[in-house]
C-alpha cells in the first residue's frame, strides 16, 4: 500500500513540476512588458533546411540540429520581473536540476542548469538584472559548449 501511494505521489510532483513550466510562460505572455518566444520542433526542422545558418564564429546549424524546442520570455517591466523572478525559483531549488554554470557581474547574474532526460535534455538560462529578467528554455541534446557558442 505504501509503495503504490510513493509512487503516485511522485508521478503527481513530476506533472506539477512539467506543468509548472508550461504556467510560467502561459501567466506571464500576455503581461505589459514582456516579450516571449516559442520555436516548435517542426520549426527547427524546417530551419535545419536552410542553407545560410553559419554566423561569424558559430556554427548556428550544428546547434539548430541538437534542438527540439525553445521557449524565452524576457520581461522589462519591474513589477512584472519581479514577479516571474519569484515564479522561477523553484528552478534552483528543484534537485532534479543541475547548475551547470553561474556568473555574477554588478547587478547581473546568470545561472545555466540542466535537468536530464532520456530523449531530450532540458536547459534552462535564467539571466537577471535588476532592470529586467529572462527564462530561455532549451530542450534537445546541448553541451554546455553549444550553450556558450550562443550566449557569446
């Protein structure tokens, strides 16, 4: 009985931990102040097509083909970020996240953590100022040196 109750209360954490992140991002896309993105799996086979991907030190398609999909949302109001800061703590208290990297410069911070999966990995880049916050969401087969690649 008690190993059928652990097992529904973790496949119940599990959903609310999947659905908590889809949330953040249906909360908070239609909010003065804030700009979101989202590029289906589809989408990335199509730009996989196209031929002029390469930027100056970038190999764009290599990374392009290791995706499935991203989400970003970045917001500029204060009150707004501060309150999609608050709903995305959870990420860094959550232990089936891996911190991968962390910077802090002034007023600047940005954390990378990493949740494994079997298909797909998630990436999940918080970048934080006191202006402004943002949560990109990459899903695919990343290293941390594709992930670099792009934020320089």
């Amino acid at each position: 009985m008690k190993r059928k109750f652990i097992i529904t209360l973790c496949t119940f954490l599990f959903a609310i931990t999947l659905s908590a992140q889809e949330n953040i991002f249906e909360k908070f896309e239609n909010m003065k102040g804030v700009t979101t993105i989202y590029i289906s799996p589809k989408m990335f086979s199509i730009i996989k097509e196209l031929k002029a991907l390469d930027s100056s030190n970038v190999k764009i398609d290599q990374i392009i083909n290791k995706l499935s999909s991203l989400h970003i949302l970045s917001c500029e109001n204060k009150e707004v970020a501060a309150k999609l800061r608050s709903e995305a703590a959870y990420i860094g208290k959550d232990k089936s996240y891996e911190n991968l990297m962390k910077v802090k410069e002034e007023n600047e911070h940005i954390s990378i953590y990493m949740k494994e999966g079997e298909d797909n990995d998630e990436y999940v880049l918080l970048m934080d100022n006191t202006d402004e916050f943002t949560i990109m969401i990459f899903k695919g087969k990343l290293t941390l040196e594709d992930i670099q690649k792009v934020i320089n």
